[in-house]
C-alpha cells in the first residue's frame, strides 16, 4: 500500500502524540524536532489495521496467531469460493477504531456480473485462518487492504493453493488485470477459431508455441531437461492485424490457466512490476499477457524488467507462459527480443495477405457474389483487418445515408477508396490545417499579419 493510497483515509500522526510523551518545553529542541516528524500514513494506517486484528482474533482465544499482509490478488475472492473450500463463513464487523465511520461496502462489476465485495473479518475454521479486510475510495478509485492471521505461514500458503485451485476450475474462467491500483476481473469470453482469419502456418505455430505449451507431455520434457518451465512469446507487427483477438483466442483455449492480463496506471514502476511478476509466478500454471510492451518499457527499467524475467522460477513445477505485443519490434532493446529466455518465440503478425482478405469478405458479406468478392479483395490492398472493419462499418454508414437497408457494390467501394485515402493521410502524418482566405480564417490571419508589423 502506497504512501498515497491511504493518505485520504488516515492523516500522517506525529511521533510524539503516537508514543504518548510528555514533552514539553524542556525537551530538547533537536529531540523535539525529531519526535514531531510525521509518520507515512500508509505506515500509520496498517499498524492500527493489525491492532485491530489482533484484538479481534485475541478475542476468539488466538492471539498467538501470526499476522500476514496478502497481495490483493490471493485471497480478494475467497468468498467465491465457499464451497470449494469447505467453509460456511461469514463476514463480521470488526472492533471500532478503524477508520472513524463507517466502513466502505463496495459494489465491483465485471463485463458479465455486479456483486458486493465484503468487508470486515472473516473465520475459516477448517483452514485456521482468519481474513480481515478493509475498502476505501481514494481520488476515484477503490483501494482494499487484506491481512491474514494464521498459526503459521504454512497454514496461509495452504489456503492460498486452495483459492488458486478453485479459481481455475471454475465454470467461468475470467482474465485477472493486473497493474492498477485496485485490481479486478474481465470474463475469458470463448473465441472460436474460425473467429481467427489466420494462415495455415501461423495458426499452427501459436497452436505450438502457445496452446500446447501447459500439455502434460511438454511439462515432462522441460522437467527432464531441468530447464525452468517458462516460455515467452513476442506477436509484432502494424496495429490493427489481430494482436489483441489473437490473444483472446489463446487465453480461451486454456480455461483451466490462471491468465493475467496487465493493464499499468500512469504511476506503474518497478515496484508494481515486482508484484505482478509475484502474483504471475506463485500462480503457475499461469499466462502474462504485456499488451504493448514498447509502452511499459517506458515506465520501468529495462534492466530491472530483463532481471526479473531471468529470475521468475515456476511454483511447483508448472508452466509460466508470458506473451507480449508491440507494434515497433526495431526500436526494443535487442536483449529482449534476442535472447531466448526471455521471448523464445518471435511472431509476426502480418496485414492480411489475398487469401485472408477473400476469406474475410466471405465470411461478413455472403451476399456478395464471387466476382464483388474479387474486387474488394484487389480494393483492399496493403489494409489491415482494422482497415476491412472500418469498411464494413462505412458502407452500411453510405447505404443508410442513401435511404437504404442493404449495401449495394458503390458503397462498398466508395468505402474502400475512402478508407484508403485515410490510411495514406496517416501514414504521411497528416496535411497540414488549412488557412482558409476567407471569414474568420482571413481575419485572424490579417490580425497575426498586423501583430508583426507593431
């Protein structure tokens, strides 16, 4: 917990009031001086937390019990999973004195559900474990603090094993994001493959080097080889060509892996990236997904991320497998896309060739006949299949404007031509804003004219 995630719920204390001396005038003034400097309110706020904790447990007769900070990610659903477990357990108030008021019961939502997220403590009597959690809001976003307190380390380990377990058995796999400051779930929705207007030859290579890599007989060989079971996969090239889907379509295929998608806030640093390698390594079998990995290397140390990677070591023997994308594969410092270890596998992802762009048409325009087929496959050269949408979107625009229900073969090209003209404009960066020679235009031009001459 930062020193600004909390600053909004507890204010920074002064030593001296907190210890409870009686300093007074005949203190000291460099005694004074350093009594008086204020604690980081972070720090202040998870001391008062285990307090109330340890009153809380003290008061069920186990105050021996040692006290754990856990990671948002280990145990944030435990509740879900109830009966996986074991437990019949509730959530109950927790002694007063953190924070003043009432605490913060907070709705969380995914793309496919809503549900209250508890707080409180929380007894798992089969684990021996107690849970206790806290929510606030801080400038607009919901941040938790969870501690667990357990006869040992051992017994915490044992639990979270458990949820793990449970999590990646359930009926609704979902993407675990990762990097922000309060962390949250997006379904694993399935993609079917005939989604996927791939070639033969990179289909089967992301069905090698990605899909099949959790196999049992490929887990025996790394172990035989006593090499660590990791494997890194880099997709490259333009934007808008399936970096994205592609991903969706591998985190589908493999419903019973734990999948972390990262998505960094503006103040991710190395720190955050420590965790989210934590969270992706003590989860194994588990997937990373870097989404434009050019951008998180402009908020973390390169040297920093490259050591991390040499330094993740699968729990338990299970595979890691972590799979990034860049659109400018040049400008990434050769130490990482040029060693394996690190990205083992280097896959590009190409604008969509005549084969591709014939199958794509086919599929979202079976009205068309062969031959309109064949123009817009030769219409639609060196696009992308962002490119193709935006096609399929305009000319269904052009046909409604025309007053008419169905795309006819004019709108269809006058919506490749238009989408061309666009992507050559961009690609040139732009023409320049034109200084009309008339109405205001002319006007502030005459102004600025006159401005120089003074």
């Amino acid at each position: 917990m930062s020193y600004e995630s909390s600053q909004s719920l507890i204010s920074d204390r002064p030593i001296l009031e907190m210890i409870g001396a009686g300093a007074g005038d005949e203190t000291p003034r460099d005694i004074r001086t350093v009594l008086t400097t204020s604690l980081p309110a972070s720090l202040v706020f998870t001391e008062r937390a285990v307090a109330v904790l340890r009153e809380a447990i003290a008061a069920r007769g186990c105050g021996s019990y040692r006290i754990f900070h856990c990671v948002y990610f280990d145990l944030h659903d435990v509740d879900d999973h109830f009966d996986a477990l074991g437990e019949s357990a509730r959530w109950e108030p927790l002694p007063a004195g953190l924070p003043t008021g009432e605490p913060l019961c907070t709705l969380t939502f995914s793309d496919s559900h809503a549900k209250l997220c508890e707080y409180g403590l929380l007894h798992l009597v089969s684990h021996e474990v107690f849970i206790a959690r806290w929510l606030w809001c801080d400038r607009g976003e919901v941040r938790s603090l969870i501690l667990c307190a357990a006869p040992s380390a051992a017994h915490y380990e044992r639990l979270r094993k458990r949820v793990l377990e449970a999590r990646n058995k359930q009926d609704n796999p979902v993407w675990q994001l990762v990097g922000s400051s309060y962390d949250r779930t997006m379904t694993r929705a399935p993609v079917e493959a005939a989604e996927l207007i791939l070639s033969d030859e990179l289909r089967a290579r992301i069905d090698s080097e990605a899909i099949q890599f959790f196999a049992a007989e490929v887990g025996a060989m790394y172990r035989r080889l006593r090499v660590p079971y990791r494997r890194g996969v880099l997709l490259y090239g333009p934007p808008g060509n399936g970096k994205t889907s592609l991903i969706r379509f591998i985190g589908a295929a493999m419903p019973r892996v734990a999948a972390f998608l990262l998505r960094p806030s503006a103040k991710f640093d190395n720190d955050d990236l420590q965790d989210v390698i934590d969270q992706w390594s003590e989860s194994a079998p588990a997937i990373l997904v870097i989404e434009d990995l050019d951008w998180l290397l402009h908020r973390v140390n390169v040297s920093t991320f490259l050591n991390l990677l040499d330094g993740v070591e699968p729990r338990g023997g299970a595979g890691l497998l972590m799979v990034a994308t860049t659109n400018n594969p040049e400008k990434l410092d050769p130490a990482i896309n040029n060693r394996p270890g690190r990205f083992d596998a280097v896959i590009e992802m190409p604008l969509p060739d005549v084969p591709q762009r014939r199958a794509f048409f086919a599929s979202h325009l079976p009205e068309l006949d062969q031959e309109m087929i064949e123009g817009m496959v030769h219409e639609s050269q060196r696009l992308s299949f962002a490119h193709l949408q935006e096609i399929l979107r305009l000319s269904g625009l052009l046909a409604i404007a025309a007053g008419r229900t169905d795309r006819c073969a004019e709108d269809l090209r006058a919506a490749a031509r238009m989408v061309r003209e666009r992507s050559t404009e961009a690609a040139a960066g732009f023409p320049p804003k034109i200084d009309f020679p008339f109405g205001l235009g002319a006007l502030h031009k005459h102004r600025r004219q006159s401005a120089k001459h003074e």
